[in-house]
C-alpha cells in the first residue's frame, strides 16, 4: 500500500500541513554539501585575494539569511522562530573544495530540515556566486540531511556519515 502524501489532499491538490496539534520540542538539524573548485580558487579564498572580498564571510552571512527565510522560498514550508542558526566551512585543499555545514535549532512543531538545506545551498550559491569570475570550474556538490533530533521521530544520522562538527571557520 503506498504512503499517504502529508502535503497533498484528498483531490490531490498540494496543502501546507496543519501542526497546531503536534507538541512544541527542542528541534535540531544539521545538513553539508560542498563546493569544488580548483586548488588555485581554494588558495585566493584562503589568502583573502578574490576580487569580491570576503568570500566565507559573505556566504556565512547568505546561508544564515536564507535559513530564516526558508518559508519565503519553499513553497509549503512553516515559518519558524528560531533559536539559533550555524553555517561553517572547511577547506579540504586535497580535494579541491571547501565543505559547508549548517546547523539549526529551534523549539518548534515541526522540523527544521529545509532551513538547515536551504543554508547549506544558499552558502554553496554565494561562494559560487563571489567565485565565479575567477574559476568556471565551480560547482555545488552533496548537499544533504545529515541528522535530525527532535520531534515524533526522533533523532535520525545518515548511515556513514561523520556527525561531529566541522572545524568553525
């Protein structure tokens, strides 16, 4: 038997799912996702050397902003209050890329999952965005759930997945 749609109706039309009902928990998801480029682009991002400016500090900015404005932008999401949001980068100089993690918390009735996606994307465009007339190899790689905590389900951590956190930066 196939699983009943939660944000669609009876005649199949799409719906915001109604949560007034759910109790309010202590929410937390973490999602990564990485930016490639090549090695030269990673040692300009380092040495403060794009034409742009500052590139992680701009795009640390962007995924923090985004994620509070998540219900803007997916169309059937809530708008949450929340209590706190983390976006951080780690150069992997062997790879030629930089890896992005967000984390968001917030006490709520239903998941923080899009927001923590949506700051991890929004992250990836930005550093893509300020990058991009110094290296038309870039490209938005692996963004993807983590873990969740938090609510009916509890907590979940993608198989094979490192779940410490990333080096701040």
């Amino acid at each position: 038997m196939a699983a009943k749609l939660s944000h669609v109706d009876s005649k199949g039309r799409a719906r915001m799912v109604g949560v007034s009902a759910k109790p309010v928990t202590h929410r937390v998801c973490v999602a990564r996702g990485a930016v490639r480029m090549s090695r030269a682009t990673l040692r300009r991002i380092a040495e403060g050397s794009v034409p742009k400016g500052d590139v992680l500090a701009v795009a640390r900015l962007a995924g923090i902003q985004a994620a509070k404005r998540t219900s803007e932008w997916i169309p059937l999401s809530h708008p949450l209050p929340l209590d706190g949001v983390e976006v951080c980068f780690e150069p992997d100089e062997e790879n030629g890329r930089v890896e992005i993690e967000a984390r968001v918390e917030a006490h709520a009735r239903t998941g923080v999952e899009m927001e923590a996606l949506v700051a991890v994307a929004t992250a990836g465009l930005t550093l893509y965005d300020m990058c991009k007339a110094v290296d038309r190899t870039l490209s938005l790689e692996a963004v993807r759930l983590v873990s969740k905590q938090g609510g009916k389900s509890g907590t979940w951590r993608r198989p094979g997945e490192a779940t410490g956190r990333r080096r701040r930066s």
